[in-house]
C-alpha cells in the first residue's frame, strides 16, 4: 500500500459523505442471509429474495434449516445462482444450528479469529461473505475488502495488481482503532464511492476522491476498470 493514511482518507470521505447507515436489513439474521446472496448480484435482487423469505415466515436459522433446499431455492430465485445459493446457505445456517443451538447471541460471542476461521471453514463462504457477517451482523471489527474497495484502492495507485484480500485486510486493521462503527462506515462509503462514481465508467471528476488520483493519470476522460 502506497502514500495512504486510512485515518486522513477516513477523514475525507466522511466529511464528503456523511453517515451511511448501512447494512440495510431489519434483523442480524437478514444480514446474514444477504451477506450470503449478495455473490455476483445486485442488492436489489437481494432484497426481493429477502421479501419473498420474510413473507414465508423463514427468516430464522432454524427455520431456513429446517426447509427443503428445493423450496429455499425457489424463494431467494430473484438472487440468481439459487440453487448453488440455496445450498451455501444450508451450509451457514446448519453451522449456526448445530454449533449455536440458532443462537446469534452465542455466535457471536466467540472470539473473533476463532469465528472467522470457523465461517471461512463452511464451503461458500469467502473472506468478504465471512467479514461482512461479522463486522455488520455481528458488530464485531474485521474490515471488508470487496470488489469496490479494490477497484479504488488500485485505480488511486494505493494498491496494486498483486496485492490481494488477507493483505489488504491486514493493512486497514494495523492501521485503525479496532472499533466495528468505524469499519462499519468505512466500507459503506467505499460501496458509495464505488456505486455512484467509480464505476467501470469512472466518474473521476465528480466524484470526492479527484485530488488523490496519481498525477499521470488524466481526470478529462472516463477509465475503464475490468
């Protein structure tokens, strides 16, 4: 990671920002179950899987565990992959029933580094599906790195090709009080960068992060990120 100060860059984009208030779900349940079915969609298509489970009555652990995967796939189909999602969720809801009694309270009061590699050991769960349940479902600090936060990290020159998620992880966490509220918005407004302005169709001369381009990079025309 090159010239950045995650607390000045902080700093910034709060000011720019403002509170985000975000993960948007009703219960920590919710967000774990879109943490889940968020994978190479969009949040709307989350919501509408979401709306359709709430309307069944199956937003518990308990519940979901307890349902026939051919049903669960067809309630969450708006999230696309619905069979493949249907089973990642079995898997992240039987862990929480067989290990935690469906207990998210007790889930959650496992210590941190155990937990995490507890949800990385479920097959489905990658570092950003995992690190998102527990910074937003379990308010517990473990910084998110997600395809938003690595397109800006790279486009900004503070990252580069090599560098990958356990590093860039690393980086915000040795860097920054370990205080779950401030990873919480940190994230949320690298989505907010990252949705309004540094799309694949960059937005660079709108968009509050303009001044820390790299120099040889020219603001006047749009960049294209894979």
């Amino acid at each position: 990671m090159r010239s950045l100060d995650p607390i000045s860059l902080y700093e910034g984009l709060f000011a720019a920002l403002g509170p985000q208030e975000w993960w948007p779900a009703r219960t920590k349940f919710e967000v774990i179950v879109g943490a889940v079915l968020v994978q190479n969609t969009a949040w709307k298509n989350v919501e509408r899987a979401i709306t359709n489970l709430r309307k069944a009555k199956k937003l518990t652990p308990r519940a979901l565990a307890a349902m026939p995967q051919d049903e669960l796939s067809e309630l969450i189909r708006p999230a696309g992959y619905y069979r493949m999602k249907a089973r990642r969720l079995k898997n992240v809801v039987g862990f929480i029933t067989e290990q935690y009694g469906g207990s998210l309270k007790r889930m959650f009061a496992t210590p941190l580094p155990e937990l995490r590699e507890a949800l990385l050991a479920i097959h489905g769960v990658g570092p950003e599906t995992a690190d998102s349940i527990l910074l937003y479902a379990g308010d517990l600090p473990s910084f998110v790195i997600d395809a938003y936060t690595l397109r800006i990290l790279r486009r900004h020159g503070w990252a580069g090709e090599t560098d990958g998620y356990a590093e860039l992880k690393q980086f915000f966490e040795d860097r920054l009080p370990a205080d779950a509220a401030l990873f919480n918005e940190y994230h949320a407004m690298f989505v907010r960068i990252g949705h309004l302005y540094c799309r694949r169709e960059a937005k660079c001369e709108a968009c509050p992060l303009r001044d820390t381009l790299p120099s040889l990079r020219p603001l006047r025309r749009n960049i294209r990120a894979p």
